[in-house]
C-alpha cells in the first residue's frame, strides 16, 4: 500500500498469486477497526471533501442506475450532484483525524451529528467553514464555532483549514495512484 504498487505488482514483490487484493482488504479492515477507536479532542478541523460515485466490479445485473447521461463540450451541471459520495472529515491539533463516509450529496446537519458525535471528545474549538449544518451540532453540544469563509485563509480571530485541507490533499494524491476505487471499498482506503 506504502509503495502504491497495482495489484499484479504486489503480488509478484510478494511471490503470492493473484489474490493480493483480498489480502489488502483484510489488512484495511485490521486498520479500520484500529480507527474506529481514535477520538479527537481540543481544537478540531473539520470540512469535507467529495469523490465521483465509483462502480468498479459491479456487475450489469446489480447497478443501481443506468450510466448517467455526459454533458456535450462546454456544458456543465451546476452545483453539487447525487452521483458525488460526501466524505467527512476531521483532524484535531495533536493530528488524529479521520475521514468517514457521511452520504451522497451536500452534507446535512443530520449527517455531522451522526460522523462526528462518536469521533470526539472534549472539544474546545470546532473550525468549519460557513455550513449551517455544523452551526447546530456546535450549539447543542456546547461546543465553541469559528467559521472561515470560502476564499478567505484566516478568520478574523486567526483560525484557519489549513490542516484540513492538507489533508484532504495528501489524500487525494494517495487515492490517485490506485486508478479509480469502487465506492463499495472506499471506507476501507480512508482508514
């Protein structure tokens, strides 16, 4: 996984047969259930970051919708899509962080208290962007809110997302190298 080899290139530094990718999924749920544990605390970031609903490995019989129609050249659907998987995130100051699955589409108040309410701990400070749905889950659970807005690094009292958005970038560069992961296996590469 470190050296982000392609299935078939594992197995051969491995001299294993073809069922690597099985064995990368067993380590990923070892992972996952280790990360689970992990809770944040103090000051927290959090944001969250969209990925293209991916099919890969569906059979014809089982997909749930018919490929999604392709706007011709220099046409574009404007705001946001059920077809993007919403991924919540958050890093604490001690760098614990975690990225979960919180649904498809723009992420819902509902959602933020279901992904964060386990995850943290003894939170002083919850920095976000100007969302309104982590607006209420900071108010009933007491929690202080600083809200940077969109294309402004700083807030006025010196808070930024920074960490969070380097994160959601090291990240992405990761996820890049496996060349398109199915959505049914994306919780696992999050851990």
């Amino acid at each position: 996984m470190n050296d982000k080899l392609s299935i078939r290139k594992t197995a051969a530094k491995m001299n294993v047969n073809n069922n690597v990718f099985l064995l990368r999924h067993k380590a990923l749920d070892c992972i996952s259930e280790f990360k689970k544990s992990v809770t944040l605390k103090d000051i927290i970031e959090s944001d969250e970051t969209y990925e293209s609903i991916n099919l890969k490995g569906t059979k014809p019989k089982d997909m749930p919708r018919f490929s999604k129609l392709r706007f011709s050249k220099g046409r574009s659907k404007r705001g946001m899509s059920n077809h993007q998987v919403c991924i919540a995130s958050a890093i604490d100051e001690y760098d614990q962080c975690f990225l979960e699955i919180a649904g498809t589409s723009t992420i819902t108040s509902e959602q933020v208290k279901t992904v964060l309410k386990n995850r943290i701990k003894k939170v002083t400070c919850l920095i976000t962007d100007c969302k309104s749905s982590y607006e209420s889950f900071a108010k009933d659970n007491h929690i202080k809110l600083e809200q940077v807005k969109s294309g402004i690094y700083k807030n006025q009292n010196g808070y930024s997302l920074g960490n969070i958005n380097s994160l959601h970038s090291e990240w992405s560069t990761f996820l890049s190298h496996f060349r398109g992961v199915s959505t049914k296996h994306l919780q696992h590469y999050l851990e």
